[in-house]
C-alpha cells in the first residue's frame, strides 16, 4: 500500500509539473510588426514581408485564438524601425542589414530570425551623360544614401570593381534627392535601390550596371527579427510567426506566383513596370531565401566593419549571440522544406 501511496503521488507531482509546460501557449492580443515601405507613402511593403501580409498567412495560422496582427511601414524605414523597436512599440521587424547592424550597436533587444532574402542595386546615370560603366564615371558626381544599405552596397560594388569612393565626387543624397538631382543634372548617376528604374523608364535616365540575376557583393540584404522579450515571453507564438514568414518566402519563391506577387508589391506604389522589370533574370529561389547561411553571415560581417569604418557604431556585433536561426530550422524542417533552398557560401555560390 506504501508503495501505491508513494507512486500516486509521483504521478501527481509529475503531472502538475508537465502540465503547464504541455499546456499551448496563448498568443498576446495584439502582435505589432514593423516592415521597411518603398518610399511611395504607401502603408505596405516589399519583397516576402508584403506577401505575409496580403496572403493573409498570420491570420490563417492563428485563426479563432482572437490575436490581431497590427502593421506599420514607416517612410523613415530602417532608423524610424529602430525607433520604434527602442520605444516598446514593435515586436517584429522586416529591414535593412545596416540599420540592424546599428540599432543591435546600440542595444536594441533583438534576435534575426531569418533573412529577408536579397534586393538589387542600381547604377542609373544621366541621359546626357556618356558613361558605359562604372569606370567611365571617373571623376563625375554620384549620389548616394550616406548610412544606409545602399551606400554599403556601393562600397562592396566598387571594391570588386578595384575601385574606390576617393574615384568619384560622391555626394550624400536620399532616394527622392537623388532622382530631382539627377533629373536637373546636378549629379551624372545615382546608385541605390530598385526606385532608380523609374527614371531609366521615363527617360531621364539609363540603366548603367544593376546586380539582377546575381547573388554577391552588391546585393542588398536585411532580416526579419523579433524582440528578446518577444521571443522569451512566446516562444511557441515566435515560432509560429516565422514558420508563416517562411511559409511566405516558400510562396515567393516559385516561379508560378511571379505575377501574383508583382500585383501585390504593386500595391505599395511601385509602377508595374519598375517591378516587372527588377524581377527579370531573377532565380526567385536565390532571391528570396530566408536561409541564415553562409552568405548572409558574411554580409551582416562585412556589414559591422563598414559601420565601424563610417563611425555608425564603435564596436562589432557579435553575430553568435544575436543571430538564432532556430526557429527558421524548425520551421524548415516541419514544413518539408529542407532542400527547398540552396545553402551558399560566403560569396554567394552554393555549396554541392
């Protein structure tokens, strides 16, 4: 009878203690993710982030557990995000590499969770100005985005290319600054984002060199993360959302959806034509993998070093202890997507 005594109340014991730990987790009220726009003034973004948004993919996965997802995309982008992350006001993120790099500098709580994949930069020179590379651009005045991931992008595309920003007169303009400036002549070219084919295309300009259809040095690259007290305090809920954000990335990146997801990343007020033609000669596998490989370790490397060399941020991040590619493990894993994704090296060329 001792014995029966004894083992009744192990087994209690152990159910009140694995109770609690088995028991689902109950997801906040409200889940608040911040998300870098297109500078069209439009509350919507680009890349995988919009299509988690507009397929509705956090809605159907928590479907009658009464949690409401509440999206901001500031036109102040990846500092405003910052901002924000440091005020209590979002617990994900979708931006730019650099202004993570910065706000991680800075002590922001955060954990990268996946990659957002890659976008591509931009050379669109003046239409009077007669320059065929790079190299013809010796000399001339080029506008840039001081601080931001295109001016880390330019400095990787001129080092590959031998050479250096002491080559050019580079002048620190914003997306908008550059295209009045260019339009007016007062800078020959403007390297930045997919916004610069809009004035290839209405004639002001011509396109000199975009990194399309490559996966290496110039291309851009930024994460989704989530906040530390996010993750700690909902770990399941965490894993949940990054399984829809790669379910997501999934989406994106067959070839079949090409056009549903230009019609969705139109709505953010890209003209059609800019992005039909920023999609072209794109492996959308490559462009849109969330995999925190190799390759997107070495960006967000290269990425502390340049903020430390342009004085953003004093010391380095340290990679180990806020990169946690868990969650997108597990979520690959459950939702058969091992392979679906090729790994790649730091260079960007994938691994046999």
């Amino acid at each position: 009878m001792a014995f029966r005594v004894t083992a009744l109340v192990v087994a209690a014991l152990t159910a009140l203690v694995a109770g609690p730990a088995s028991a689902k987790e109950a997801p906040p009220e409200v889940v608040r993710i911040f998300g870098q726009g297109a500078g069209y003034g439009k509350p919507h973004g680009h890349s995988v982030i919009a299509v988690l948004k507009e397929k509705k993919l956090l809605e159907e996965e928590f479907a009658g557990e009464n949690v409401r997802f509440e999206w901001t995309f500031p036109q102040g982008t990846g500092p405003a995000i910052n901002e924000a992350i440091a005020n209590g006001q979002a617990d994900f993120a979708n931006y730019g590499g650099l202004p993570n790099i910065v706000g991680r500098a800075s002590g922001l709580p955060t954990k990268i969770v996946a990659s957002y994949g890659v976008t591509n930069s931009y050379l669109v020179t003046g239409k009077n100005v007669p320059a065929d590379s790079i190299e013809d651009l010796k000399g001339k005045k080029i506008g840039v985005a001081f601080g931001t991931v295109n001016h880390l992008s330019f400095r990787r595309y001129l080092e590959k290319r031998g050479l250096s920003e002491r080559d050019f007169k580079v002048f620190n303009l914003k997306a908008a600054d550059q295209s009045s400036a260019l339009t007016s002549g007062d800078i020959d070219a403007a390297f930045g984002s997919p916004n610069l084919i809009e004035l290839a295309l209405s004639g002001v300009g011509k396109i000199t060199y975009s990194s399309r259809g490559e996966i290496g040095p110039a291309n851009q690259f930024g994460a989704f993360t989530v906040t530390e007290g996010f993750a700690a305090k909902y770990p399941e809920t965490t894993q949940r959302i990054v399984a829809s954000f790669v379910k997501a990335a999934a989406w994106a990146s067959d070839e079949k959806n090409r056009k549903e997801l230009i019609d969705i990343w139109e709505l953010n007020g890209t003209p059609r034509a800019s992005l039909e033609l920023d999609s072209e000669s794109q492996d959308p596998r490559s462009r849109f993998s969330p995999l925190l490989d190799e390759f997107t370790l070495a960006k967000y490397e290269t990425g502390s070093a340049f903020a430390i060399e342009s004085k953003f941020i004093r010391q380095p991040v340290d990679l180990k202890t806020w990169i946690d590619p868990s969650f997108l493990n597990k979520a690959v894993k459950d939702l058969g997507l091992e392979g679906f994704w090729k790994t790649r090296r730091a260079d960007g060329t994938p691994l046999s």
